[in-house]
C-alpha cells in the first residue's frame, strides 16, 4: 500500500516517521512547497531504516504530486500558523487556499483515497475538503479528536496516577480551546468510572487542562505541537490500512447525528478500510448536548467564512 504525507513540516515529517516505523506501507510520499526539504527528511528518516529495522521506502517530493499517484491514504498537514496580527478570516481564507489546492491536486492522481485533514482549524478545513472534492463523508476526516482525547488521557493519568494506555475518555465537539467538550461522565480507567475516582476539583482540573492542552504547549515551547499530533494521524492511518475498526474520536460530516447537519465536527467513529464507516451516537446529558450544540455555533461561525469568501 501507498500513503502520501503532504506537508513536510513538524507534524507531516513526525506523522511519516511513525508511519514507517510501524511499517504500515510499503511507499511513502512525503511532499511539500520548498524545494529539497520533503527530499532532506526524507534521506534522514530512510538512514534510520538499518538501526530501527523497518522496510518501507520513503521519498520526498517538491510540488510533484504525480508520485503520490494510487495512494490509499492522504494525509494533508498543509497550511499556516495564525500569525501576530492576522484575523481568524485571513488564516481561514489562506489555508482553505492552500488545503483546496492541495486536494484538487491529489485527487487527479488518487480519486480512490481516503484523506485526513490535520490542517487547521481543522473543523472548518474538513468541512471545505468535503464541500469541494466530490468526495463520499466517510473518506474524509479530521485528525483534532484523536489529539484532543491522547490529552485528555494524559491529564486523567496525572490525577489518577495510572497508564494512560489503561485509560478510555474521548473529547468531541469542536477542535478548539473554547469548542471541545472532553467527556468526563464517559471516561473510564479499565472500565471504572473516573468520576468515582476522582473529585469534583480534580475532574474541573482535568477538564480545564485538556482544553488549553495546545495553548500551553504553544507557550512552553513557542510553537505547536507536533509529536501528538504526528501519531494520532498515524494511528489513524494504521486503522484504515489494517482494517482495525478503532474507536477514534475524529472530525466527520454530520447529518443528524447528535442534532447537527451539514458540519463537520468530532464525534466518535469507527474508522477501517472504508474510512469512517460508523458514527457511534453517546446518549449524552442535556448539559453535554448543550455544550454540542454551542460549540457546533462556533464551528459555523468559522465555516461562513468560507461562504463569504467564495470559497465553497
């Protein structure tokens, strides 16, 4: 199988590693805008082949998307971060430029793959991604869900004192500070409700923590993050290669689900050789499914920029 990483950034170059090192394809494509850089991470990861044992062949590419010809899999990371000054219509409107490109661009070579959106804001960008490819809902989605709910579990870990990996919480919504709702009532360690586990404070405390958890990384280190990111995108991969049916939070078109139509938000999803191939409906509080429904506002607040623009 062949997977195609656009974008060789941070998050592009990590997604590409873990990818290779769970050997998921046989072909990568790594492709980006700057001459040699796709081509120069690329080398450095193939020269990790012989210490880390993995098979699969890794090329870099500038702007040549006629190598990502017959690839399963898509992953977009392109697009720029907000910058001082700019408005969330200038980010909006210079990104969707660039995911609308790039997807138009991989579809004349792959009109059969499955593409997952980790540009942002994500929601938004998905959203565009479905408006104007063509493209069936359950092959395209967005990766913020499954970043969101690994912080989730990581801030429950540090209360609880526990492996994060013996932990089930998931986050939905928005893949925003103010619009993500990490589920608290839902989230279990080996099948114990945490609520049972942990204080009120203590569960405000984690709550709070997961929805700055970008922010504060943005903050310590001056930029995103992009190991997380990197394999969240990777285990959603490896899903839909492998024909896993994970649960995986994961940004999807809606119609009906959880009250909402013609949006794209997180929202639990099986994801396997099809894509999303199932919306998994949580009976949810009258307070979550307040806090759905605000923060499908916010979404469309952003998605009409795209209307404005004329851009879908």
């Amino acid at each position: 199988m062949k997977v195609t990483v656009v974008g060789a950034g941070a998050v592009g170059a990590t997604c590409a590693d873990d990818i290779a090192r769970k050997a998921l394809s046989e072909e990568l494509i790594l492709l980006d805008i700057k001459e040699g850089f796709a081509e120069g991470k690329a080398i450095d990861m193939m020269q990790t082949a012989a210490l880390l044992g993995f098979d699969s062949k890794i090329r870099g590419v500038t702007n040549d998307y006629a190598a990502t010809a017959d690839s399963s899999v898509v992953v977009i990371t392109s697009g720029l971060p907000r910058k001082p000054g700019m408005t969330r219509e200038e980010l909006i409107g210079t990104n969707a430029g660039i995911v609308k490109s790039v997807t138009e661009n991989i579809l004349k070579y792959s009109p059969n793959t499955i593409i997952i959106v980790v540009s942002n804001p994500m929601d938004t960008m998905n959203y565009l991604t479905l408006k104007t490819s063509g493209l069936p809902k359950n092959r395209i989605l967005g990766m913020g869900g499954a970043l969101d709910s690994a912080r989730f579990k990581f801030y429950l870990s540090q209360e609880l004192g526990c492996s994060p990996a013996d932990l089930n919480a998931m986050v939905i919504g928005g893949h925003g500070d103010t619009t993500m709702i990490p589920l608290i009532k839902h989230a279990t360690w080996n099948s114990i409700p945490v609520t049972q586990l942990l204080s009120q404070e203590q569960q405000d405390k984690v709550v709070a923590a997961t929805m700055v958890g970008g922010a504060t990384l943005t903050k310590l280190i001056g930029t995103s993050a992009w190991y997380a990111p990197g394999a969240g995108t990777a285990v959603m991969v490896e899903s839909i290669l492998r024909d896993q049916k994970k649960l995986i939070s994961s940004g999807v078109a809606l119609d009906g689900e959880y009250g909402q139509s013609d949006i794209s938000l997180v929202v639990p999803v099986v994801i396997g050789k099809n894509g999303a191939e199932k919306i998994i409906n949580l009976p949810l509080s009258a307070e979550e499914q307040a806090a759905f429904n605000k923060s499908a506002d916010a979404v469309r607040s952003m998605n009409n920029v795209l209307t404005e623009s004329n851009l879908i």
